[in-house]
C-alpha cells in the first residue's frame, strides 16, 4: 500500500490537526479550571498522577489525593481512537527498568517546579512568570538531550508484545474510573488543598477523552516541539505547544483568569533556581523516554507497554516525591514555597543519575 | 542505496538515524520504521531537507525511500 504522504500545498494536514488540539487543550483547561480544578491545573500530567497516587495510598499528603478522570480519559481516549484507527500497536521491551527510573526522576523535577509541560505553559498562558524560568530550564534539558540524540543515544528497540500486554495500562484506567465511580470509599480523597478542588467527573472524563483522541492523532507533545526545532530545525509540534498557549491565554484573559506575575500564583512558588533545575531534569528525562509526561500516556494507551512502565515511574515518583518530602510546597501567605533541603539534593542526584544514564547509552554502546 | 532498519524505536530516533545516514549518503536512503508517528517525522523531514519521498507499507511497516 502507498503512503498518502505528498508534499503538503499550505498549511499541511499534520499541522492543522496540532493547532486545532492545542486551541482544544487550551480551552478545555479553562474551563476544568472555572468548573473546579485548582488553579492553572485544567491539566496536569504531573500532578494529577500525584494525586492518583494518593488516592490509592501509595502516599499519605492529605491535600493531593483525588482520582484525576482527566487521566484516565487521556490514556482511554488515546487507547480507543488507535484501536479504530488500526494503530494499536502493543511494544515493549525498550529498556523498561530504566524508563521507570528516568520516568521517576521526570516526576521529581516536575513537582519541584509544580507542574508537567503542559501545566508550565498554562501557568504561562495565566500570566505566571514563574513558568517562563521553568521554559529556559525545560529547553536547557531539551538541549543536553539532543545532544546525546545527535551522539547516537538510544534505549534499543522495542519489540512486538501480546495484545493483553499492550492493553494492560488501558485496563488499570479502566479500573481507577470504576473505582472513582462506585469504591470511593476504598479510596483516599482530600478534604482541603488542591486535592479537594476538581471539576465534576463527568466533565473531567469527557475532556480527557478529547484530549487523548486528538493528542493520539496529532502526536502532540511538548518535549517533541523544542527537540524537533534543535534537531531538525522543524516546527510542526511546536504548532501545538503556541495553540495551548494562544487558547489559553485567550480564555484566561476573557475569564479575568490572568494575572501577570511572579507572586500570588496559584499552586507555585518563585524559587526561580529550583523552578530552573526542575524542568531541566523534566526536559532531559522527557527527551530520553522520547516525549513529555502526555505523550507517554498517549503512547500507553496505543499498546506502548514501555511507556506503561514510564507512567508507573511517574506514579511511584510522585509517591516517593510526598513520602520523602522531595516535592515543592506553593508559596503562601506565611511561606516562600519551593523545595526543602530533601527536594534541593534529590532533584540533583536525579540530574546527575539522568546524565550518568544518558552517556552510558550514547558512548557505551557495545557493553550494552 | 543504505537501507536503515528503524523499526522498533522509539521517537525520534528514526530521523535522528536517518538524518546521520543522509550527511553520510547525500544521494539518499531507504528507512523502514513501524509506526505511523515515525513514518510522518521521517517523510516530514525528508522533503523538509528537499528529497523526494515514497513509502511503502508492508506487513505493518513502511519502507520510505529518500532519494534526490
């Protein structure tokens, strides 16, 4: 069969599909936010897998415990749309061990900052400065690992798994949405903080549904848009990022959402160092699993168990991030916010484990 | 013409594959990749870099010849 693939006259297919999904990512964390989630949390990756952690008790930080439907509407949504669309494909075997550690050490750098990708530009997009450093911070990282791309970084290939296999992170969602719906009470749900704030299920679910069917269809990711501009100076996924941007910003400022500046954000602190650091180690890990928190979750849902095991990376890294005290607090009246001394040495061992695996994995090809 | 066994990788390291081998094979390359995001980034870069493309899909993969 020959591929459709002819020179796009204009604005092609591929990019067009971005910039709608961005404009509908954008909106559709507005309005998540308007209808009760935290504040610049219409989405986050990060922070919604923490708070699933939570609930399922895997740790005990009473204010960010909540199943997140928005999750589980991604990885389903992602799931669904692949399989009508033939491209449920179940892969695995790619280093998996090591993309649960790298995944690990993603989530440490992102609840350092506060925030996943995608939040970092919607905190943006409300006029949180904040999240500019954490942009300089996220391309720095981008940039480090590109360089190892370009030196021939690899974590192998992935080889052809049993359908049950690729459906495995499927069906978990599956479960949390059945026990977000009738076993709440085996669940732990906070009672205040942001844990407690979130728009109703069915609006979550519904949102995450769309998102996970465009973000499967357009390939959106947010590590991907920088990567492709360093290594093949193409800006197609950018597109995507620039209309999360746009859209929100847009919303935001037609809601009375926006507010610019360093302090009195919600959810985020102004320790413009660590927010740096933080998405450096976000920014590197996300190129070495080969795209952002988002994108592994999309991935999963098209049967791609090595990203599965990413996402059990990010969940078992949040747990670890709250049990260890790793974990930025916000800024408040009575407090700077940002990392305890625990976060400050643990975002640095997980830059430092990154850049020891990174060069391994480049320079040491024949030993592995 | 080189033929690149992409499949199997996870994104991007097809094109960063195939964009090494083409520095190293101006007169083109054949990548054979087996999902459609990387099939879309390689052709993407491909005629980006000024080459004609043509893919192929056979048995789930798709075998895209870069040439001038």
């Amino acid at each position: 069969m020959k591929s459709s693939l002819e020179k796009p006259k204009g604005l092609s297919k591929d990019k067009i599909l971005l910039i709608v999904t961005g404009c509908i990512v954008g909106i559709a964390a507005v309005l998540l936010t308007i209808f009760g989630n935290p504040g610049n949390m219409g989405f986050c990756i990060a922070c919604f897998i923490r708070d699933i952690s939570g609930a399922v008790k895997l740790h005990n930080a009473g204010v960010v415990q909540y199943v997140r439907p928005e999750i589980i509407g991604l990885v389903l949504g992602a799931f669904v749309i692949s399989l009508v669309k033939g491209e449920f494909k179940p892969r695995g075997g790619s280093s998996p061990m090591l993309r649960f550690m790298i995944a690990f050490c993603v989530m440490v750098g992102a609840l350092v900052f506060l925030g996943c990708p995608l939040r970092m530009v919607l905190r943006l997009a409300a006029g949180d400065l904040n999240a500019l450093v954490a942009l300089v911070g996220f391309a720095c990282g981008i940039a480090i690992g590109c360089w190892f791309l370009n030196n021939g970084f690899s974590l192998g290939k992935a080889y052809p798994q049993s359908a049950l296999e690729g459906a495995a992170l499927p069906a978990i969602n599956v479960g949390l949405l059945i026990l977000a719906v009738f076993g709440t009470s085996l669940l732990a749900y906070s009672e205040k903080g942001p844990g407690s704030m979130h728009a109703p299920i069915v609006l979550a679910l519904a949102c995450g549904l769309v998102v996970g069917i465009m973000a499967q269809r357009s390939r959106m990711c947010f590590a991907g848009g920088i990567r492709d501009i360093i290594l093949l100076k193409d800006w197609t996924l950018t597109l995507g990022f620039v209309a999360v941007f746009v859209s929100a910003l847009v919303f935001n400022l037609i809601a009375g959402k926006f507010k610019l500046g360093f302090t009195g954000q919600p959810v985020a602190h102004a320790q413009h160092f660590w927010n740096f650091i933080g998405m450096v180690v976000v920014g590197l890990g996300s190129v070495m699993l080969g795209g952002c928190p988002l994108r592994q979750l999309i991935l999963a849902g098209e049967g791609n168990s090595d990203s599965g095991v990413a996402v059990l990376g990010f969940a078992v890294g949040a747990a670890f991030a709250h049990n260890f005290g790793l974990a930025s607090s916000a800024a408040s009246a009575d407090s700077l916010g940002g990392p305890g001394i625990n976060g400050k040495v643990a975002v640095f061992i997980c830059l430092a484990f990154l850049l020891v695996v990174a060069g391994v994995k480049t320079f040491a090809k024949k030993e592995n | 013409m080189l033929e690149l066994d992409l499949t199997g990788l996870s994104c991007p390291e097809p094109v960063v594959k195939t964009k090494r081998a083409l520095k190293e094979n101006p007169q083109g390359v054949v990548s054979i990749v087996d999902n459609r995001a990387a099939l879309e980034n390689v052709s993407r870069f491909g005629r980006a870099m000024g080459y004609k493309v043509n893919a192929v899909e056979k048995d789930g993969a798709w075998r895209i010849e870069i040439t001038k």
